[in-house]
C-alpha cells in the first residue's frame, strides 16, 4: 500500500473537483485517480480547503506532534523511574536538603519541588521547623545576643490537640506565680 503525499492528494482532489464540475458521477472519477470513495471522502475531510503548501505543513506538524509526545513519554518513564529508585534510598531529612536546594537552583516553588522529590509537605515544613529550632552554628553565636545563649533547656511539654486539654492547661498556667522582675521590687531604704 502506498502512501501519498500531501501535494499529490490535494493534486487529486482538485482532479476529482475538475471532473465533477465537468458533469461526471464521484464514483467515477475516484476510481480514475486510483483511490477508493473510502479514501477520497477521507482526504476531502482532512486536506478540502487547504493549499498544497498549508496541506505539507500540515503533516509536518502532525509528525513533529507524534515525536513530541513519544519523547515526553519517555521523559516521564525515566523521571518515575529515577524517582522509584531514590524514594526508598533517601530519608526524609536528606530529601528536606534537596528540596531546599531544588528551590534554590530553580527558582520553582516548594509545592513543585516536594512533588518532584517525593516528599510531602507537611513532612517538610516539619523539618525544617525542626532545623530552625536548633541551635544556630559557632560562628553565628558570636554575634547573637545574651538572651538566645540561654542554658535553660526549651520547655519539651506536648502540645495541646484539643480545647478542653488546651483549657486545663491554660488554667494551670496561670495558677503558677510569675516571678518578680527586679524593676518591679519596692526600694530597699
């Protein structure tokens, strides 16, 4: 079976066009041309009012659509692959670092960036809750001011998840006496 090309087609349409304004049956002229009705209604459906040269574009587009999507597909094959292979290797602290990094080098969102690595939001907003929370390095210290240099330990209470917990704990608080600030004791005479 051959196939023709888009000049030759829309050179048979106009064949076909010629000789049924001459007064001929379709039938007739579609068996001339070498094609089957089938096949004539076909390209009189697709290339009709196109120009031999719109006609080309046509399918030039249509083949650069299909190499397009088979390399899309095998962009999206390797990526779930490479993502399959890296989410059971990495921990989640180590896919919070390349998160951080992902959105550094390319400008993307946190949301984009978690996806493409595999780690959930949430889990990542923890970590790096969890990092802020630790102490800053040595050469920050220098600079930093008396009152973060505390060596009381952070009070490590678990956090309410409701309001009636949330209640007795705010009601035992404020049993507890606040310490007298040295500003607030009365002259010593």
């Amino acid at each position: 079976m051959r196939r023709h090309q888009a000049k030759e087609i829309v050179a048979k349409l106009r064949n076909v066009e010629g000789l049924v304004a001459s007064g001929r049956r379709i039938s007739e002229c579609v068996r001339e041309i070498g094609v089957t009705e089938v096949t004539y209604y076909r390209w009189r459906n697709r290339y009709g009012g196109l120009e031999s040269d719109l006609a080309e574009y046509l399918t030039e587009l249509e083949s650069e659509i299909t190499r397009l999507r088979r390399q899309v597909s095998d962009l999206t094959l390797e990526k779930l692959i490479l993502v399959e292979a890296t989410t059971e290797a990495l921990n989640p602290e180590l896919r919070a670092t390349y998160v951080l990094r992902a959105k550094a080098a390319f400008g993307i969102s946190e949301r984009r960036a978690c996806q493409a690595l595999g780690q959930h939001r949430s889990t990542q907003r923890k970590i790096r809750a969890r990092l802020s929370l630790e102490a800053p390095p040595a050469t920050q210290c220098h600079s930093a001011d008396v009152s973060s240099l505390s060596t009381n330990p952070p009070d490590r209470r678990p956090m309410p998840r409701d309001s009636t917990r949330r209640g007795a704990q705010d009601s035992a608080q404020a049993s507890v006496p606040t310490p007298i600030q040295a500003s607030a004791r009365p002259p010593v005479q």
